[in-house]
C-alpha cells in the first residue's frame, strides 16, 4: 500500500498543476454556466483519490482518472437537479487533441475558458480573479495579493463572476470581431499575473511554478499566431515571458536555492529563449500604439542583454519605469523604479524613497517591498535597520524557498555585526 501523505502530496501537485486544465476540458462538455458544478466535481475527485490511491494504487494515467471521476460526479449532480437529464452518460476519455477549429476560432480549451471568463457582462477585476481562480489554479489568498487586496474583497470579485456565468448565457468559445478586442486586455492581464504567479511563487515549496509560466507561454504563443489574436500587445507579452524564462536555468541553484539576479550565471541563461523574446519584440512593434506590455519588455530585454548587474543600463530602465509612471501610477512599478535608482545613486539615494513610496501603505504588507528595503539597508551598513526589515518580509512571505532565502540574509547579517562589534 502506498503512504498515505505521499498520495496526498501527490494529489495536491495533480491540483495546482491539472486542475485548470480538467476545468477547462468540463466545460467545454458542461458549459460555462456550470462552472460551480465542475469545480466542485474536481474537488471531489481530488478527494476521491486520497481515499482510494493509497489502498488501489495510483492509476496509469491519474489526470485521466479523476476527469472521470469528475465528469461522473457532475452528471450525478446535473440529474439531481433534475436538469439536462438526457445526458448522454458514454465513456468519457481525457485527451489533449483540440475541438475541429472554426473561422475566427483558437482551438485550446484553457483559451476557450479564459475568453469566457472575461465576458463583458463580467466586471473587469472580477473577470481577472475568477480566470485566475478557474484555470490558474489560484487560491482565493494568492489572488488577494496578486491584487494587493484582501480575502473578503476577493471572494466577492469570484462570486460575483460566477453568478454572471451561471445566469448570463456566456458561451464556451473564442470571441470574433469587436468582442475579441474588448476581452483581449483581461486576457493578457490574467496571462501576465499568471506567468508573475509562476515566476515568483507566493506560496508552497516550489521557487519556480514552471507549470504556470509554461502555460501563460503557450498560451500566449498561441493568440501570437491567430489572426483575430495576433495583436502588438500580445507579441510584447510573449516577449516579456521569453525574457524572464530565459533566466530560469540560472534561478535556482543545485541545493534548490532561489538566486537573485546579481548571483546568476549569466552563461547559463537559455540564448534561444532570448532570441524568440527579440523575434516577439520586432513583431510588437508593428501599429502605433505602445503598451506597457511593451516597456516591461524593453526592462527585461536590457537585463537579458547585460553582461552583469554592474554594466545593465540602469538609466534606460529608469527611462522606461517613469514612462510606466505616467500611463498609470503602480506602487509597484515605483518600486521597481527605486531600486533602479539605488544601482546608480546609491543606498541612501533609494532609502530616502523607499520611505516616500511607504507613505501611502499599499505597499505594507508587500513581502518585496521588505525585502529591497532591506537589501539597501545592509548596503548602507545598517544592520539593525536590515534585520528588522527582512523580519517584516519573512512574516509576510508564504513560500518556502523566499523564506530560506530572507532567513539565510538575517543569518549573515548577524554574522557581520558580530564581526563589526569584535
């Protein structure tokens, strides 16, 4: 017999990496407007599972297994109901083959979902959170700070979603058209938070959800090579995504270990991933219009194109955040923008707007913050400063491998004081 918590470890990685997925493929059988019943079937499933596995065996294709299980328990719970009883209850097989494509049509179920996930009839922030919810896997928490939000706040945004679903009569395809060009923006942004998501965890054991940054790719690659899809804005997304995965090889050292930018092996950075990022970046430049899709672009490229921390060109990079700055004000875009500065006015020159940018508080209960407020405190050989800033960041991270990281800093800076005082 199989243990017991290494199944339920195993069913848990089946979640966060299939889960989307098996929703997707529900609902292109099901509908959108039964996407409560599907996502409680998978949950059921997923349970199912820990029940069973241990003593029957994990079967040969689990992913398959609790699709079915799945798609059992929402034709038992449609019949319940007393609805779509003429369901025809045939062998249900999972499988990666696409639906026949139509004109104006992608055919990639997640895409499909996400589409209808972004349906006009939903309100903007609420179209984001439910997709993140429903294809990304994302828990209700580390959607909330995604947003920089709360838990309650974010519940509401996924409740509200699902109702317009249930009741709004969306369909389960990719727009044509005008509606296309209304959605695509909530559909690049939940690919961005997605990829975002994957390339920095906010929570669990992983450094890097290569399943997430994967899939916002993919998918992005995809609507980079359909016509209706094919926008400026969506080969600049595509590019971004190139660009930070290309550092991916050199992130994680051979203990498993997060490494910063300035700790990376340069060498190691995946070359060809680079250059499908510039082929993306040419093609975005096509239209007239400039996103900020395309700037953070132009900030990823300058860092894959330096041959280390010390020659990146931190003034264009400043260049690019202020143009950021004057699309939209971000807490965070600031952020980035001041530890921009530091690299080339120095510790104080960042701390003193570290301080401003902390005014307002959104940025208070942002573990990244803490973190690069911390990292320019120790620079300027303010250790006791340091330490308490790490504490803070360590209290509000939630993934394992950043508090490995932010403990090993507070450990070393203890070292250096005891050092310092001898």
């Amino acid at each position: 017999m199989e243990q017991t918590s290494e199944i339920n470890t195993f069913v848990g990685h089946l979640f966060r990496h299939h889960a989307g997925k098996m929703a997707a493929v529900l609902s292109r059988k099901f509908g959108v407007s039964n996407i409560d019943l599907i996502e409680d079937a998978i949950q059921d499933a997923m349970i199912t599972a820990m029940k069973r596995w241990p003593f029957a065996g994990t079967p040969d294709n689990p992913t398959a297994w609790l699709t079915q299980v799945a798609k059992n328990s929402v034709i038992d719970k449609l019949r319940r109901d007393q609805r779509n009883l003429a369901i025809e209850d045939r062998e249900f097989v999972y499988e990666d083959t696409p639906i026949t494509q139509f004109e104006g049509e992608i055919g990639d179920d997640q895409l499909r979902l996400i589409f209808a996930c972004c349906h006009p009839t939903i309100s903007p922030d609420s179209q984001v959170a439910l997709t993140l919810k429903i294809v990304g896997g994302f828990s209700v928490g580390e959607i909330a700070r995604a947003f920089l939000s709360n838990e309650a706040s974010v519940a509401k945004l996924i409740t509200r979603a699902k109702t317009s679903l249930k009741t709004g009569g969306v369909p389960f395809e990719i727009p044509s058209g005008n509606e296309i060009a209304e959605r695509l923006s909530a559909v690049h942004k939940v690919l961005y938070l997605m990829f975002n998501e994957g390339y920095s965890p906010t929570a669990g054991s992983e450094p890097i959800r290569s399943d997430l940054c994967s899939e916002a790719m993919r998918l992005a690659e995809n609507m980079s090579h359909h016509r209706s899809t094919s926008t400026p804005q969506t080969h600049a997304l595509a590019a971004l995504f190139c660009f930070h995965a290309a550092r991916f090889p050199a992130r994680v050292n051979s203990d498993g270990e997060m490494l910063l930018l300035g700790d990376q092996d340069r060498s190691a950075w995946d070359r060809e991933l680079i250059g499908r990022g510039l082929d993306h970046m040419m093609a975005s430049a096509r239209g007239n219009e400039i996103s900020d899709y395309h700037i953070e672009a132009e900030v990823a490229s300058i860092h894959a194109a330096a041959a280390s921390i010390e020659a990146t060109d931190w003034p264009r990079i400043v260049e690019c955040y202020d143009l950021l700055q004057k699309r939209k004000y971000s807490p965070i875009a600031e952020l980035n923008r001041v530890i921009a500065i530091g690299h080339i006015e120095g510790p104080e020159a960042a701390l003193s707007r570290f301080d401003r940018l902390a005014i307002d508080g959104r940025l208070d209960k942002y573990c990244l913050y803490h973190g690069a407020r911390a990292h320019f405190l120790a620079a300027a050989s303010k250790f006791e400063e340091a330490i308490a800033a790490y504490d803070k960041a360590l209290s509000l991270s939630y993934n394992e491998t950043t508090r490995r990281v932010i403990s090993n800093r507070i450990a070393d800076l203890k070292e250096a004081m005891n050092e310092y005082t001898i």
